[in-house]
C-alpha cells in the first residue's frame, strides 16, 4: 500500500509494515528525504487504467429438460421430535 508521510513524499509498505510501524520510524524517513513525489495520485489504482473491462456475454441458462420429478415426500412434524 502507498503511505504518504507527512513531508509529502509517498513509499511503499505492506501491510506488516504499515501496522508495525512507529513515530520514530516516520520520523526516520523524513529525515532520511525517503520515498517518491508523486504526481498523480491515482497512479497504480484502477482509475489509472485507461483500457474498458472486457463485456461477459451472459451465459446461457440450463435448459429445464434436464429436470428430473422429485418424488412427493411426505414429512409429519410430529415425526422430527
């Protein structure tokens, strides 16, 4: 995940990272001038992509030949307790 420090710069962490991570460690990456400026913010995400989702012809439903008649049961409800 993309996580901007408060200097503005972005840099990358996973998860593990991001949820072990302290002040002392943020403090250490600003000073450090670490990570990226980014000009886009939507640069990665799905907005970015330029390209449209491929249409899914919809699928043909089973015909209801297949079906096959269920015998007629016969439940009494004094016969489950």
């Amino acid at each position: 995940m993309n996580y901007q420090l408060p200097n503005g710069k972005v840099v990358y962490l996973s998860i593990d990272e991001y949820l072990s991570l302290t002040d002392e460690d943020i403090q250490y990456l600003i000073a450090c001038d670490y990570g990226d400026v980014i000009t886009n913010p939507f640069s990665g995400s799905a907005v970015d992509t330029k390209k449209k989702p491929e249409e899914i012809e919809p699928r043909e439903f089973l015909d209801d030949s297949d079906d096959e008649d269920f015998p007629n049961l016969d439940i009494n409800l004094s016969d489950l307790s």
